[in-house]
C-alpha cells in the first residue's frame, strides 16, 4: 500500500477541519448552522485567487481583502438572512432555508463573475507545491505547512474563547437566558461570530485553493464534508472537529486507493453513519448540556 | 411617587412596577400588579408555588415585555428595556435554580459577573476579593468547572457573581432552594451583608418567615394578584399571608 494515502487523506482532513471549525464559530452563540459556508470558503479562494494571481497583488494585501470581504458578506447574512428569523423564534428552523437561499445567491453570483474555469494559485515562496520524498511519502512544502497551520490555527480559535467575550459566547451557548440575566447582548456576539466565522471560512479557502485550484466547484463538497467533520467531531467542539477532520480525510483517501475513487464518497459518509448511530452527539460528547 | 433624579437618598423608592400584566405568549399569568422598592431596604415579595413571582421579577428584568402598566428603575421607564441594558443599568436578577454556566470554572463564572464593565485590574481584584471574604470556599474551588460544586456552594457562586457587578438592586429568586440550614443561615448573613454594604434587594423566598424578619416590606401574590402590601412584620401576622398560602387555586 501507497503510504501517500496519509499525506493526502491530512491535507484533504486539514481542510475539512477548518471548514467544521468557521461552521463551530457561528453554531456557538447561535445554534444555527451556515449552510452557505461552504459557498464561502469557495468565494474566499475565487477572490484571493483573482487578486493574488490574476492581478497580481502581493500574497498578504490579498489575504486581507479576502477575509474582510468574506467576513462581512457573512456579516450580512446574519443582518438579512439569521437575526430576523431568531427574532421571531429562538428556537425556529427558518434558518436552514434562509441560509440555503444565501448558498446559492452566491454559488449564482460567481458562476457568473467567474465562470466554471478553475484559477492557478500558487503559493507565495518560499512554500511550493513541488513535491519531494519525506520518509517514504511524497510531499510538498506547502502540504506539510498547511496540517501545521490547521493545527495552530484550531488552537488559536480556541484562544478567543479564554477572552471575557469569548466566555459570553459560551455562556451563551450554555444557557442564553442565564447570559441574558448577566447582561450579554447575544445580538452582538452573534454578528462578531458571523464576521470571524466568515472570515475563516474565507481564510480556509484561501488556503485551500494551491491544492485544490480555485474553482466555482469547490463549495459543496467542502460543505458537505466539513459539516461531517463538525458532527462527527461533536457540533462546537473545534478540536474534535480537528481530529475529525483527518479522520475523514484519510478514510476518504484510503476509500479510494483501497477500492476505487468511485467509492471515496461512499466509504466517507459510511464513516459518518456508523459513529453518528453509536454516538449520536459525536466522538467528543455533548459540548454542554443545554437548558432552555 | 415620581423621582427627582437618579442619584437618590435612602429610603425614596428605587423600583416601582406600577399595575402591570405579564403572560407568556397568549396566557395571562400577572394582573394589574403593582410593587415598590425602597433604596437601601430589603424587600419580600412571597406566595405560594404558581402565585407569579418568578414572572414578576423577570418582567422587571426585561425576559418578559408587560402587555400594560409601566416598570420605572431608578427614575426611568425600564418595562420596554432589553435585558442587557437592564443589568447596565444596575438592576440584577439572580434567577431561580442558580443558572450558572456550569461548563465554565468557578473563575470564569465570576469574571462573567462584570462583563460589559469597564475596570482595571486592581478594581477587579477588589471586588474578587470581597466575593471570596464572604464565600472563602469559592477561593479553594475556583478552578473548577461550577458544575463540579455542590447545592450550596453554587448558590454562594450565584450571589458572589452577582456581587462582582456591584448592581444597585439584587433579585434573588429562592436562593434558599435546596440547601442545609446550616447553609440556609450563610445564605441569609450574606444577602443581609449585601444590604448593609448598599445594596438594595428584592427577595423571593419559600422560607417566609425568615424571609419576613430580615425584610422591611412585604409583599404578598396569590395567583397573579397582589393581595397584600406593608411592613414585614405587620404582614407576618396578617390574614391575607394566611389565605395566600392554604388557598386553592
Ligand atoms: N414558560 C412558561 N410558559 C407558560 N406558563 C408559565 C411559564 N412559566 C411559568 N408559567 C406559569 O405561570 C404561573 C406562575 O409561575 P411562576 O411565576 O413560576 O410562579 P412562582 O415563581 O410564584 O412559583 C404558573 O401558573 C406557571 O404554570
Ligand atoms: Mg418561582
């Protein structure tokens, strides 16, 4: 057996994992799942890819445009498309059609800006794709900086929620009447967490797009996978996502080696039924034990 | 029955609910109640399980929107008020069963106490320091998650939070629930040294008549009206407080 798997099934699991972790930001304070954060991450790697390589901007001017856009397009989707819905009930579902609407507005939109032809990115040096052999395994520099960068970047999430709003956040997550009661404003949280989970979700596609390409084709299979990931890392626990996240990425690669790439689907969600029916809340249990 | 302005002397009244309905969604609970707080004072509001006093005071604090009548705070209207500038405004609600973020160390849980103010860290220590004079198991168990505490111990996490913020006016929903009498006896010589320190507080309490001794007012619900009204010890004695508590539904 090709040890490659490895390398491939980590990338592809790093990237699952951010995408669960930017789904986490905003599930927090909200309870609602984004189901545009796919088409997000796929506009954050459309405009980085647009500005970095098409117009040729310095690598970090277009970082920072990227994540500001992202972050407030998804600012807006909570304004127009989340807080409404919740004002009207706290515990209503309206949000999953509302959300889809906003996946496909933008799935729409760049299809038409960009069109289906996927842009080149190339990393900026001294990272490149060209691959060499590290014990065993053919690698490029920016895989091995892209499972390191997953790894810091998940622990660096989890920094924000030891700072006092980021304790609201939870607190509100826990128990948002009880957060009410010690003079939280979860509206706001909740449009911080839109801008810094969009943001990420931008970031996520930024950096997804040297190996993936940037393509209008790259957010639902993101979406998709990354919300296994979240599932079956337990919804808002980012390091279960993390570890989720490659354990989806290597069945996903060892699917396809082992029987076909036809498969490589199949074997990933067979994955996700069998833990979901033996632990429905996660490998990682229930992140808190809600009262409502 | 109007204040002259916000900073207040002892003894003019701090809260007033002025004949208010409360309900959840269509059903009525509350009706035409009326209720007041003198600055500095404690005050009871008692009744039996179901009278209403649990939708009172979350009225008063901005969970509930009163369908009629007024909620004034310090000299403003507050009945139209979200909940968080509610507690900006000084008036804090200690709900019933604690309802403390029990994920979340004894620490943390403190440190949400003064969230949205403004202090150094000096004057955070004050206050901690304080919290821990009066509740020094709080200083042994402070890392642990608050869940991890016992009955008593979160009840004294509850009000210690609530101390953080230093509010003007308490509410404290049956802060005796569940605990020891020993317990019961800490519980009480807190909110009377949270009284002597300034703090005015509203108590609701199934313990009615300790309730009554350490209250200077009264106040008496029976199944969403306001039955009775007066000093606590003119209550103690009185019939309606009687009727409230052995009548029917
Ligand atoms: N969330 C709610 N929805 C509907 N009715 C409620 C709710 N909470 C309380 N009630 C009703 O309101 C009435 C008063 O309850 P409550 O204020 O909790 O009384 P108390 O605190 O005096 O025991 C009760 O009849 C109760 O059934
Ligand atoms: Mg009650």
């Amino acid at each position: 057996m090709d040890i490659d798997i490895l390398a491939r099934g980590l990338v592809a699991g790093s990237l699952y994992a951010l995408v669960a972790v930017s789904f986490n930001i905003l599930y927090r304070p909200t309870n609602v799942f984004n189901f545009a954060q796919g088409e997000l991450v796929m506009l954050g790697a459309m405009v980085f890819a647009s500005l970095a390589t098409v117009l040729g901007w310095p690598w970090y001017a277009a970082l920072i445009v990227t994540l500001l856009g992202v972050g407030l397009l998804t600012l807006l989707i909570d304004v127009v498309a989340v807080a409404p819905v919740l004002a009207r009930s706290q515990h209503g579902t309206g949000w999953v059609i509302t959300t889809l609407a906003a996946s496909l507005i933008i799935a729409n939109g760049v299809n038409r800006i960009w069109g289906p032809d996927p842009i080149v990115v190339r990393p900026p040096a001294p990272l490149t794709t060209d691959t060499f052999s590290l014990a065993g395994m053919t690698v490029s520099a920016y895989q091995i900086f892209l499972v390191l960068l997953t790894v810091i970047l998940v622990l660096a999430i989890e920094q924000v929620y030891r700072t006092r709003q980021g304790k609201a956040v939870l607190a509100v997550a826990e128990d948002r009447e009880a957060a009410l009661l010690r003079g939280v404003n979860p509206l706001r949280l909740s449009r911080w967490s839109f801008f810094l989970g969009g943001a990420f979700a931008g970031l996520t596609g930024v950096l997804a797009a040297p190996v993936l390409y940037a393509s209008t084709g790259l957010g639902p299979a993101l979406l998709l996978k990354g919300f296994a990931a979240a599932a079956v890392g337990s919804i808002g626990n980012n390091r279960g996502a993390l570890i989720a996240g490659y354990l989806i990425g290597v069945t996903e690669a060892l699917g396809a080696a082992l029987l076909s790439p036809g498969y490589q689907e199949a074997v990933v969600f067979l994955l996700v039924l069998c833990v979901l029916l033996v632990w429905p809340h996660g490998l990682f249990g229930r992140p808190f034990a809600r009262t409502v | 029955m109007t204040m002259a302005s916000n900073a207040g002397q002892a003894g003019d009244l701090l809260l007033s609910v002025e004949d208010v309905d409360v309900g959840y969604g269509h059903v009525g609970v509350l009706e035409g109640v009326t209720l007041s707080v003198r600055r500095g004072s404690i005050a009871a509001l008692v009744g039996r399980n179901g009278a209403g006093k649990s939708t009172l005071l979350r009225a008063i604090s901005g969970l509930l929107t009163p369908s009629r009548g007024q909620i004034v705070f310090n000299g403003r209207a507050i009945s139209r008020d979200k909940p968080h500038a509610i507690v900006g405004a000084g008036l804090l609600h200690v709900a019933e069963g604690r309802r403390l973020f029990r994920s979340q160390s004894v620490d943390d849980n403190l440190e949400l106490g003064v969230y949205g103010l403004k202090m150094d860290a000096a004057g955070y220590q004050r206050r901690l320091a304080r919290v821990f004079e009066l509740f020094p198991v709080l200083e042994e168990k402070r890392r642990l998650p608050a869940g991890a505490l016992s009955g008593g111990q979160q009840q004294m996490l509850a009000i210690g939070q609530a101390m953080m913020r230093e509010p003007v006016l308490l509410m404290l929903d049956e802060p005796s629930l569940g605990l020891s009498p020993l317990l019961v006896d800490q519980v009480f010589a807190a909110i009377m040294a949270l009284q002597q320190a300034g703090t005015t507080i509203l108590l609701v309490e199934q313990l009615v008549e300790r309730a009554l001794e350490i209250a200077s007012e009264a106040w008496v619900l029976q199944n969403g009206r306001m039955i009775a009204s007066g000093p606590a010890a003119q209550i103690a004695a009185s019939e309606e407080l009687r009727a409230a508590y052995m009548a029917a539904h």
